[in-house]
C-alpha cells in the first residue's frame, strides 16, 4: 500500500520487516520475500544513508535498525503500524509471523 508514497515495493518490504522485528540483515529478507539480495542492500543503504537506519556488524553479518535520533522516526513508525493494521491475515502469517526457536524433537 506504500509502494508510492517510499518510492518502490522493495523499501515498502524492508520498513515493514524492521517494523515487525526491529532489526534484519539482507540476506534474511532477501530470503523471505524472494526478493534479489542486491535489491535489499541497495534500499537499506539509502536509508541508512538518509538516517533513518543505522547498521552495524554482528561478526560477518551487517545488521540494520532503526535510528533512535531519526526525528521523524515515529510519524514513519506511525504509518508502518497504520498499513500493517490493514494487511490480509494470509500476508502476516507468510511474512510477519516467523518462528523464532526450533519445534520440539518430537512434534509433527
């Protein structure tokens, strides 16, 4: 539903994922919304570059969030909550709704 207002699909993707879970690497969205990895990174960078993101390195693995001194940072938030309100349950089961820790060893 932002696609127009941030400018592509892709940077509508990355700000609902950091909005679901506060922090992301490109290679994990890139992953989930089969998305081309170059296309992640690029929009990440431009947000970072704006200052709305700040990165920083976990090891090997350059992990995004979001930068406290964005002033606009809850009026972006604002919006994020306000279109992900609206999203179809399908799409946050698929996308938003990921299991954090494995099943148990004998569960189906």
């Amino acid at each position: 539903m932002l696609e127009k207002l941030f400018g592509s699909k892709t940077a509508e993707i990355v700000l609902m994922y950091l909005f679901v879970f506060q922090e992301g690497y490109p290679t994990e969205i890139s992953r989930i919304f089969s998305i081309p990895l170059n296309m992640i990174q690029k929009q990440l960078f431009k947000f970072e570059e704006g200052g709305m993101l700040v990165s920083r390195l976990r090891g090997k693995v350059r992990i995004y969030q979001w930068n406290p001194r964005y002033p606009f940072l809850n009026e972006v938030k604002k919006l994020l909550e306000r279109n992900f309100e609206y999203l179809p349950e399908f799409i946050k089961e698929k996308y938003y709704r990921q299991r954090t820790r494995p099943r148990r060893r004998d569960k189906k």
